[in-house]
C-alpha cells in the first residue's frame, strides 16, 4: 500500500521512491470510529454505580456526581475540558480516528479540546415541559449559527431522550437537521423504564423526573412508543438512534426501512452493565439495519477501548460474522457521522490506520484472528 499527502493512493503496488514499512505481525485494520462518547466522564476510574442498576437508578448518581463536582474549586467548563481531553488521549491510544461526542456544553470549534481525533459534536438538548420547547429551539439554532466547523470538529445536534425532550422540541431539532444537512443522535429505547413511562406516564422515570422538577404531565400523549419517535427521527437529515435495546420488531422493521438514513448505535459493554439480557444485534442485522459501535462513556463502562468493545460484542454474538463486527466499528459509523473518507483501506480515503497484533496462522476467515485475545 502506498500513501501519499495522508491519503491511500494504492492500495498494492509500492513505487521505487516510497519507504516501505514492515509492521510485523498484526493485522492492519481502518482506525475505528466510536459512534457513542460522552467524555465528560472520562476521568471516572470506574463505572458509577454496579452492574445490574436500574438506568435511573444510574441517573441519579450521575445527577449526584455532578452535583458533588459543583462543589470543587474548578468550575464546570474546566473540569469538562480536562475529562475530554484525557477522553481524546485514551480513544488515540485506542486507535480511534472519529467520535460521535454528547456534548453538554456549547463548544466553540476553537475551545473544544483538541487532538488528532475527529469529533462529530452532538450537543445536547434536554426539555420535556412544553415552556421550555422554544427556549431550547432558539438556543440550538443560535449554536449551530456560532459554531463553525473545523476539520477536527463539526456541529450536530442531540435531542437527548423521550423522556427529556418534547415532541415538538424534537420536531423542530428534527426540522433544524433537515435545514443544516447535519445528523442528529438520539437515546431511544435504552430500558424498559422509558417504554413504561411513554405508554402509561408513571413508573420510575416519572418519579426521577418530578425529583428534578423536570416532569410535564401533558408532554408524552399516553400509548407514546419508541416507533412515534422514529418516524420523527426519519424526518431528519440523518439519524442515529442510541441504543435501541428494547425496540420492538415492528420498530425494526421500521427502521430497516429507513436505509442509510438511519443508524443504530449499539454500546456492548454499556447494555451488559444495565441489562441481563441479550441485545438483539441478529434481528437487526438480519432485517439489514446499518449497526454502528460505541463505548458509551466511562460512568458506565471501565474505559474507550473500541477493540475490547468488538472483542466482548463477538463473544456475545457467536453467530456474527466477524468482518460484520469490524465494519460496524469502522465503516458504519464513519457513515453515521458524515465522516466519508474514514471507515475503510481504500484509494482515496484518508491514511488513518491502526494495527492490531495477531497470531499468524492459517484460518478462512482471518477477521476471527482479530478478536481472539
Ligand atoms: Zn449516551
């Protein structure tokens, strides 16, 4: 393979004036992209909480640590800053070459901390009480007039979830994706909790919420699924749904019809911290849903290892294809996040490689090689 100005510009033949490289033995893959970050909580030894709690359970420590952290000397903005960057560090390491990063702050393209991996920014948006639909409307189109894009970082937006966003706030953030031709991330379907509150309005959501004064009885009309979010999250430019642990099969169905616009984030560690239970990453693929990978972030998983991720997301799914498992961790999110010359070892895309040591030995499929460790 040859390279020239950072782009593959052969992908067998080496010309007499190149330097050749010999890597040894490993196994030359596209550097990944982690479809899902929040790092933000990059500084988090281990995960909040333990295996097994409730999703709002794990809220409230993440509201509580939050709150402790208010209380130090150093203010939010500072604190944020120095997770990210020690986030940005670890997913180098890790071979990562883009991110799709929840951002709670609005960043301006020359304060977000800066490295050498790409950050497809979804800034988040939260309001369930209809009084706050037009603030928040305003405030994003505001950031996304600001925030001028760099080539290390490029705005999007976040509705955040069914049960801290109005409808017609996603409406309108849908409406805004559409305008600017930029994706939208969206939590959907993460725990049985939400699916309870969307249906009925009760359960442990409604109690967390109106603890946090963020409750609107009026806000979800009763018998609310995950489906009536994503015919709105169809509407956008693209979309990529977080999660997506509990959507039913006619959702997936939905969704499969949806094609390249729409795109699941699947964080495997994350849904085996929260859920004993199997992520049905079969009877998406099986339907043809384009699956991404992520690691979520470290309130709920131990570190941004993208390969750990593949390697626990393959032993999880025996029956997947490994390549498939490789190419939602690379080429699938790179498409999720508009980034089009990542994802692949290609003439043309960008030299953003990573290299994994394997055991050299005969196999038909050498992906297995991959996520033998
Ligand atoms: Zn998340």
């Amino acid at each position: 393979m040859t390279v020239v100005d950072g782009r593959v510009d052969g992908v067998s033949q080496a010309s007499p004036t190149s330097t050749t490289i010999d890597l040894g033995d490993v196994a030359l893959i596209p550097a990944f992209v982690n479809a899902h970050t929040h790092l933000e909580f990059s500084e988090l030894e281990t995960p909040l909480g333990e295996p097994g709690n409730s999703l709002v359970d794990w809220i409230r420590l993440v509201v509580a640590n939050r709150r402790e952290q208010a209380l130090g000397a150093a203010s939010r903005a500072e604190r944020v800053t120095a997770a990210v960057n020690r986030g940005l560090v670890e997913s180098e390491q890790a071979g990562v070459a883009a991110i799709g990063e929840i951002a709670t702050l609005p960043w301006e393209a020359s304060t977000f901390p800066q490295s050498r991996v790409r950050c497809r920014l979804f800034y988040e948006q939260i309001g369930l009480p209809r009084t706050r639909v037009q603030q928040c409307l305003d405030g994003a189109r505001q950031w996304l007039t600001d925030f001028v894009d760099s080539p290390l970082a490029v705005k999007s937006l976040s509705p955040h979830a069914p049960y801290t966003v109005h409808p017609e706030l996603l409406a309108g953030l849908c409406e805004l994706s559409k305008t600017m031709r930029i994706p939208l991330a969206m939590h959907l379907a993460e725990s049985p909790e939400e699916l309870l509150l969307l249906k009925n309005g009760t359960g442990p959501f409604k109690e967390l919420l109106q603890e946090l004064d963020a409750w609107d009885e009026q806000a979800m009309p009763r018998d609310s699924q995950p489906l009536d979010y994503l015919q709105m999250l169809a509407r956008a430019d693209r979309a990529l749904v977080v999660h997506g642990n509990f959507l039913s099969a006619a959702e997936l169905d939905y969704v499969a019809g949806c094609g390249r616009q729409m795109t699941i984030a699947y964080c495997p560690r994350t849904f085996h911290f929260f859920h004993d239970a199997t992520y049905p990453l079969g009877e998406m693929l099986g339907r043809g849903i384009k699956v991404a990978i992520g690691t979520d972030s470290r309130a709920s998983n131990p570190d941004l290892d993208m390969l750990a991720e593949m390697r626990f997301a393959a032993r999880q799914h025996a029956e997947i294809a490994p390549s498939k498992i490789l190419e939602m961790a690379t080429r699938n999110g790179a498409d999720a996040l508009g980034y089009d010359d990542l994802g692949e070892i290609a003439v043309g895309k960008a030299a953003s490689f990573h290299t994994v040591p394997i055991g050299m030995r005969c196999v038909d499929d050498p992906h297995v090689l991959l996520f033998e460790n």
